[in-house]
C-alpha cells in the first residue's frame, strides 16, 4: 500500500528571475519528490510564486510595466520555464493572485476570525522593506535588519488588525518539546523555541489600502489589505483545496516537509502553525479524526549561498541564473556539485573551480569510470552480453577483496532513505560514493582486486561473476542516484541494457532486489558519461 508524500518550496518574489540559491531549494525538493515516487508514494510537489508583494509592483514600475498583471504574468511565465527546462518535476504552480488562493485565503481569515483571535489596533513599529516585516527590537542589530543591513527602517504608524499569535506561545513550545522532529536542522529549532520564549508576540496582519498598491482585501474591509505573509503562508493549502475542494484537502493536508531558507523561519515555524491552530477551532477540516490540529509535519531549513565567497547580491552581479550554467554543465552535474558540496542546512559556497574538480573525481573518474569498465570488459569478455551466471552465486564477493556483497547493498539503500527522509542529499551521496565496502570507491577497489581483464583468461567462471557483480551493483547504484542525478541514472540503465521506464514501472521491493539484471542480455555499445572537461 502506498503512503501519501507532499513537499512544498517556499513561494518565490517574482521581482526577479531564479538564481542558484532558489535553484537549490526547489532542486531538494525535486529530490524528495522522485524518492518518494520510486518507492511508489502518491506524491505532490508544489511550488510556485508570491505575487502580492510590495516588492513586485516597485520592480514591475523598475522593469517600465504600467500594468502589474502582466509584469506578474511574465515573470511567473519564467519561473516556471526555468523549471521545466531544468527538468525538475514539480506537479503544481501556485500563483497568490490566483482565485483558488484568494478563496482559501478569505475562509480562513474568517476561521481566524471566529476563533476571535482578529483585532483591530493602531501602533508605530519599524519596518523592513527587504524582508517586507515590520521589525521588534529583539530582532535588530545596532537597530538594522541583521538581513539588510544596508536599508534604513520605515518608521510605520497605521491602524491595521492584528493576529493574537502571543495566545499560542505555550503551543508552540509544546509542539517544539513534543515533535523535535517539526524543525530540522537541530540548530534551526534552538534558534525559533528561543524566539518564541523570548519574542513572540501579536503579529500585524494587515496594512491600510492606501498604502498598499497591491494585496487581498480583508473580507468585509476595503480600506485594508492582507498583509502578504499571512496571505502567502496560505499558499501550502489554498494549492490543495482549501476553500475550494475539501475532498482534495484531506487527500493532501498536512504537507510533510516545507524547505524554507533561514530568512523565513520565523513566519513557517512560528507564525505559521500559530495561524494553523487558531483557525481550526472554528474550522474543523483543519482537525484530523481525533480532534488533533492537522500542523506541517515538519520544516526543513537550508542556509544560505554565496559565490566565490560572496553573498549573492544584484549589485555585485554574481547571481548565478541556472539557464546560463547549463551551457556550460549538464544540469545532473550542477545537481551533483550543489547537493554534494554544501551540507543541507548550512550555508554554502558555490565555485566553478570546485565544481570542476569534483566533476573530474566523483563523476568521471569514480562513476563514469565504473560503469565504463564493467560494460566494456563483459562486452569484450563475453560476447557483447551481461555474463551468464547465477545471480545468486554472484551475490558474495571473491574471497580477499574488500567488496560488501548484496546484503551490504541493501543496508546502503536504507541509508539513503533515512537521508533523503532527512534532505540530507549531500550524506546520502557520500555514503553511495565512499562510505562503506559496497559503495562506488569499493566497486571500483574490486576492480583492482579481482583484475577480471586477467583472471578471465585463468579463471573464466571467477571473471564472470566478478563482471555480473559489478553491472548488477551499477544497476543498484543508478537507481540509488536517480532521485538526484536522474538524466545520468537513465544512461546508465541504458548502458545495462534495459529499459528505464519499463523499469520504472516496478515496485520498490523489485528494482531493489539483487539479481534485476538478467544474465545473457544484450549489452549496448558503452558511452562515456562525463566526457573530459575542455579547459
């Protein structure tokens, strides 16, 4: 029986194109979406755009748009170019200016409502452009936006309604204690039960039309608008019915991981299950059958980018557009190189320079370099065909070698799920790399330690089993990385002989299982996977 699997990336400003840090939050989430398909998961991976920001209309005026549909039509237009062109297969595009949005946004603000957790106040508080956040002094350094250092603070003064998020204080931390699995990185929790304790407070929800060129009106109210971190946290519902299609609702809700940037952390760990839990005390699709509120069943926090070095910034102009690196790199090598290099969770450089060598280690010398041989001696060896052995006798490796055999293959499999369950794609590439004796860097010690091209001359019946071992552990290791380098995974499958989508269409249990390679098919002509790198 399949499980139910939805992950989420945040929602994207459209006041500019993709660049290599929002590349690598939706790539993640790409990732867990293909690992949660080939273990045969009924899967959603939505992202999408927020487009009712004050940031939008100042670069739509910036970009000469008199009409800010159409500015927020081309730019939602690229983003979800730029995906499809990067393959990556997200099955739903959220736009906030969409009416299923604004639908689901106008029945839960009266959800909110209801519970009487909406009030209306006036108050002056600084406010930040960048982050579009009105600011406490628990969150400035030296009395500036940690995160924009360089903009001056707005001086904010207005009668707007409020959100009584300091109700949910005591929740939150009981949530916190109770599911240490709802934040992850570790550090990331640390980060938001200490800002809850210390300062969270009532959240200003909504700001004066007049004020705002943009935005959803609050139901009942045409003088204010929706301030857009409430309206576009809602996005993660609205996208699977909610206000619109309460059957889909069920068959979705509650996301399993949202991917975030630390910068949002505050709004998606803290704002928004607060939101949540007030909501459903008057809206019962909300609450699961035991009368429990239906929260996100976790937040995963990735840092930030910088480029050689430097934080990726307009005004240097080193923001990396993915569209223009793929001219230089397949993109299953770009995918390699940023889920590799930069530990989830951490902030992350981003080098062509290293991108190069690891292209040259991992890919070719380690990955190409494998396959290559074990196709090209059993084409050589064996009449152009997988050799013709048990694949039970080929199970175990040949006495003194190092090589794990096919029960260490199983246990680097549940490796990788517990990693990518965790988006730690990075540790589950290093463990299919090197980290055990049925990894990539053991296949191709076994290489070195049975020498087939010599022992099939002695031994012909030894030289077969080792060549059979090697294409079947390639066959493993393809299906292994194909939730991260799925193009590269399809050529390799090829090279084996065999069909990927027919191979596809296979449990879990099977493609998994030692012996899926069938002993006398044919053997294509093999072609290198990473051809050498031009200076």
């Amino acid at each position: 029986m399949s499980n139910k699997f939805y992950v989420t990336t945040p929602i994207y400003y459209v006041n500019d194109k993709p660049h290599i840090g929002s590349t690598y939050t939706t790539v993640i989430a790409d990732v867990l979406a293909r690992a949660h398909r080939l273990r045969g998961d009924k899967t959603l991976f939505l992202t999408g755009t927020d487009e009712n920001s004050q940031k939008n209309l100042e670069a739509a005026q910036k970009a000469g748009f008199d009409n800010l549909p159409a500015y927020l039509d081309s730019m939602a237009e690229i983003w979800q170019t730029t995906w499809k062109t990067l393959g990556l297969t997200y099955d739903d595009f959220i736009r906030t200016t969409e009416k299923r949005h604004h639908q689901g946004v106008e029945r839960f603000w009266r959800a909110v409502q209801k519970s009487g957790d909406i009030y209306k106040a006036e108050y002056e508080r600084d406010y930040c452009v960048g982050c579009e956040a009105f600011k406490t002094a628990h969150e400035l350094t030296d009395g500036r936006c940690p995160l924009h250092p360089n903009k001056d603070l707005e001086k904010v003064k207005e009668e707007n309604y409020f959100f009584r998020a300091s109700a949910y204080k005591d929740d939150l931390l009981k949530l916190y204690h109770e599911h240490p699995e709802f934040i992850e990185p570790k550090s990331r929790m640390n980060e938001i039960r200490s800002y809850v304790k210390e300062a969270f407070e009532d959240f200003s929800i909504s700001r004066e039309s007049g004020k705002l060129a943009c935005g959803i009106p609050v139901p009942d109210d045409d003088s204010q608008r929706i301030y857009v971190w409430f309206d576009a946290l809602l996005n993660y519902m609205t996208a699977v019915g909610y206000g619109t299609d309460d059957k889909l609702f069920k068959k979705w809700w509650p996301a399993d991981v949202h991917l975030i940037g630390k910068d949002i952390i505050k709004f998606h760990c803290a704002l928004w299950p607060a939101m949540i839990m007030s909501a459903a005390k008057s809206d019962p699709a909300l609450l699961d059958e035991t009368g429990a509120v239906l929260l996100p069943k976790s937040v995963h926090v990735n840092g930030f980018f910088t480029v050689d070095g430097q934080k990726i910034s307009k005004s240097l102009g080193n923001a990396i557009d993915p569209l223009d690196l793929i001219q230089e790199y397949p993109f299953d090598v770009i995918r390699y190189f940023i889920l590799r290099e930069i530990p989830y969770g951490e902030d992350g450089d981003f080098s062509k320079t290293r991108l190069a060598e690891r292209y040259n280690s991992d890919l070719a010398n380690t990955l190409g370099n494998l396959v290559n041989r074990a196709v090209a001696m059993s084409r050589k060896y064996f009449n152009g065909r997988v050799p013709d052995v048990k694949p039970e006798d080929a199970k175990t490796a040949l006495p003194d070698t190092e090589w794990g055999g096919a029960e260490c293959l199983e246990i680097l499999w549940q490796t990788v799920d517990r990693y990518l369950d965790a988006s730690r794609a990075d540790l589950a590439l290093e463990s299919i790399w090197s980290s055990n004796d049925c990894s990539l860097n053991s296949a191709n010690r076994y290489v070195e330690q049975t020498k087939p091209f010599k022992l099939v001359k002695e031994e012909p019946q030894k030289a077969a089993l080792v060549l059979y071992t090697l294409l079947e552990a390639c066959r493993h290791f393809a299906w292994m990385i194909s939730p991260m380098m799925p193009d590269i995974a399809r050529k390799i499958i090829l090279q084996l002989g065999q069909d990927p989508k027919k191979e596809e269409q296979k449990s879990a249990k099977d493609l998994r299982q030692w012996g899926g390679l069938a002993p006398d098919s044919e053997l294509p002509e093999p072609a290198i996977l990473f051809p050498r790198l031009t200076e």
